[in-house]
C-alpha cells in the first residue's frame, strides 16, 4: 500500500464505516452520491476487493451486527477524531 493511498480521505471514511461507525443523516445527505459517501458504504456494509476478486460480510473472519439500538451514528468529536487519526484504537 502506497502512502499516497494510506492517507486518504476515502480510506478514511471506508475504515470508519467498517469500524461500524455510522455517520450522522445530515452528513450522508451531504456527501450523498460522493466518492466519500461510497467509501463510507462499502466499510459499513462490509466490502472490500483482494486483488481482482471482490469479497464481502461473510468472507471476513469476524462479523459485527450492522442494524439496532447499539448502531448509533457517531459523535462530530469521534468523527474528527477518526478522519485524523484513522488507525487509532478509540
């Protein structure tokens, strides 16, 4: 991976979503249709490419349920947060 694509700001709403960080309505009616909104949809839903094959939630090892009560969209503190600093822990 180059650093050119490690930093990214698509990167970065990708591993959000796959996080299972869910973004605020306001802000995904704002990106809507962006590169960054598909990004962010991807991780969430769990799909990612290894090479040319495409895979998906029930490829990966670990599953996280995706829907209800414990799903909330995140705060703009943790959203700035993980723009920043993509690969943290918290």
């Amino acid at each position: 991976m180059t650093t050119r694509n490690v930093t990214s700001i698509a990167l970065r709403f990708y591993l959000l979503g796959y996080g299972g960080s869910v973004l605020p309505r306001t802000a995904r009616t704002i990106l809507l249709r962006s590169q960054w909104h598909r990004a962010w949809l991807a991780g969430h839903i769990g799909s990612y490419a290894e090479g040319r094959r495409k895979c998906g939630v029930l490829d990966r090892q670990g599953h996280r349920y995706r829907k209800g009560p414990t799903c909330m969209p995140v705060s703009l503190a943790k959203f700035v947060h993980h723009m920043l600093h993509p690969f943290s822990e918290a």
